[in-house]
C-alpha cells in the first residue's frame, strides 16, 4: 500500500533528510520538495520506522521535525486538505485522526468533515444521532426514523472509505468536534 508523508522541520536545508530517506525507502520513492516543506510518496515502509528514522534525524540534527502520514483510500485530496494547516500546527507525529484533532480553523473542520463522510451516507443528524444515543445503533435508527440496518450500511461505508467508526466513542467524539467548529 502506498504511503505518503509530508516533513516540514526548522532546518533550512532539507538535502540530508532527503538523503536519509531516500536510503530507507529506495529509489522507488517519489520525493517532493517544496520551499518550507518535504512530500515523499513510497510503499512498503513501516509508520514506527519512519519515526524512528525521524527522531534519530532531530537528534543527529539537533532539529524539529514535524511528519504527516497517511494510507488512506483518497490520499491525494487528503494531503491537499492537510498539507496548508499542517505547515501551521506545532511540531508533532501527526496520522490523519491525531491531525483532525488539532485542527482550530472553521473552514479546514468543514471540509475535513465533507471529506470524511463523502460518499458513506452519513450526515450531521446522523453522527449527532449516535452521540445522542450513547453510540447505541437501535436508539439512533429510531431517533432518526430510519432502519436499523440503513443505518448500520452508512456506518460500515463511512468505515470502508475513512476508518471512521460511529460506534467507537473515539471516532464519535472527532466528527462531533469537527461539527462543533462549524
């Protein structure tokens, strides 16, 4: 499967990070940079060993490095939506949900949330449902004079197409944050 990772660090020269990467993930790399920032697109490397690799780079570099990393369905209109707000978060080891969680700007939550539920069925009323009804599926269809099992196949779509689960709290609590923000 194929991963994609954006750097940005406080370094001004990228060549020797872009030299330690290349050496882990080969030639068949893709590797973008970008004036304030590094995109690398490869396959078939471990997330725990790219943040090995990272905290040994800031280490040996005595520098901050930021990462976002992502395997999703969609990657490429992923990294367009993360890629401006990620240039501006605090330095951290960011996957898609720890990245949705420290989002603070009102127009990258919607469309964060657009991106999320495109194509599952889901909507606000539905996600607002199932906080309501404390994640319970039967209570939600009910409130929401749907049946039981349109329900559960929108959950299951948003679940296939963005790894998002209503019926997990922590996943819940992301959509209703994002919703918040609006």
């Amino acid at each position: 499967m194929e991963k994609y990772i954006i750097l940005k660090t406080n370094q001004e020269n990228f060549s020797y990070i872009i030299d330690v990467f290349r050496l882990l993930v080969g030639n068949t790399a893709q590797i973008e940079e970008k004036s304030n920032f590094i995109k690398i697109k490869c396959r078939d490397i471990d997330s725990k060993e790219i943040e090995a690799t990272i905290e040994s780079l800031e280490s040996d570099l005595n520098a901050l490095i930021s990462s976002y990393q992502t395997t999703s369905l969609r990657p490429t209109r992923e990294i367009a939506l993360v890629e401006k707000p990620f240039l501006d978060m605090s330095y951290g080891h960011y996957q898609f949900k720890s990245f949705v969680l420290n989002v603070k700007d009102k127009g990258t939550a919607l469309d964060l949330f657009q991106f999320i539920v495109e194509g599952s069925g889901v909507t606000e009323d539905i996600i607002l449902a199932m906080a309501d009804c404390d994640l319970n599926v039967s209570k939600a269809s009910n409130l929401l004079f749907m049946h039981r099992n349109t329900l559960l196949y929108k959950i299951e779509r948003l679940i296939t197409l963005s790894d998002f689960d209503l019926k997990s709290f922590n996943d819940l609590y992301l959509l209703v944050q994002l919703l918040r923000a609006k």
